[in-house]
C-alpha cells in the first residue's frame, strides 16, 4: 500500500502532460524544495535514466540519486530515489478520459536503519508536505499556460 497518494484531473492532452512530468525539466514547478535537477545519462528519458537531484530541505542541501525503473511512453513511469538510505519510489500513471488526462501518484517510502524505521511516520509525513501537491501544482502549470 502506497505512503500517500494523489489523482488530479488535468484538461490537456495525454502525451503533453506525460511529456511535460516525465521531462524532469519542470520538476521545480512541481516540487518547490528542488533547486536543481541534473541528467546524468545519455539520451533521451526511459527505463535506466539517472539523474542527482538536489533539494532544500529545512535551509540545509540534500542530493539524491533518481532512476526511471520503469517507463513506458503515454501510459506510467516509476522513479527510485535515494538519499542516504531513505528510498523513495514514486509511482505515475497517466490515463485519456474524455476530459483529458487522469494522473495518478503513488508514493512509496522505504527507510533503513533502526532511527529511520522509527520515525517513518515523521518522515512519511516531510515528504508528503514537500511533494504531495506536486499533481495540483501539475494541473496549474499546463491548464495555466493557455491562459497566458
């Protein structure tokens, strides 16, 4: 079962949400802690991709490692981070409806060590306040942009 969750309804066409979340170029429209997001593979992004993103967390600079573990092109993609054994899988699938596309968010939060297990809650509840409106903030960057 997932740590949370989210859906959002988003009134434009499927393959251009998929691009736009999947490019990682954006990423800091959705997810205002990411300062920094840097491609560390060659080619285009699919299944294998790396990146190290870098983020601030409570005025202090964290790195993680990020891969796409699984990514098929209009449908889902899964990445993996990993920042000093806290591991985050972060699940999205992408759906044509008659309105446009349904996004769905699945977050995954694995922790080692006996102090991370402990206080997974606390974490859980840092990362979901940090990235847990990332689908909303999605919604309002690509269906704010016809306005403009």
């Amino acid at each position: 079962m997932a740590d949370f969750r989210s859906s959002v309804i988003i009134h434009k066409p499927l393959s251009e949400v998929f691009h736009y979340m999947a490019s990682m170029e954006n990423v800091s429209e959705m997810m205002p802690n990411v300062v920094k997001m840097e491609k560390l593979t060659e080619g285009p992004i699919g299944k294998g991709t790396k990146l190290k993103e870098t983020r601030s967390v409570r005025g202090k600079t964290v790195n993680a490692d990020i891969e796409f573990v699984e990514y098929k092109q209009d449908q889902t993609f899964i990445t993996r981070s990993n920042s000093n054994g806290l591991i985050t899988e972060y699940v999205y699938n992408f759906h044509e409806i008659e309105e446009g596309t349904q996004v769905e968010f699945d977050a995954f939060v694995k922790t080692s060590g006996l102090v991370m297990k402990l206080t997974k809650r606390f974490i859980v509840d840092m990362i979901k306040k940090e990235d847990g409106f990332q689908l909303e903030y999605l919604k309002e960057m690509l269906e704010g942009k016809k306005e403009e």
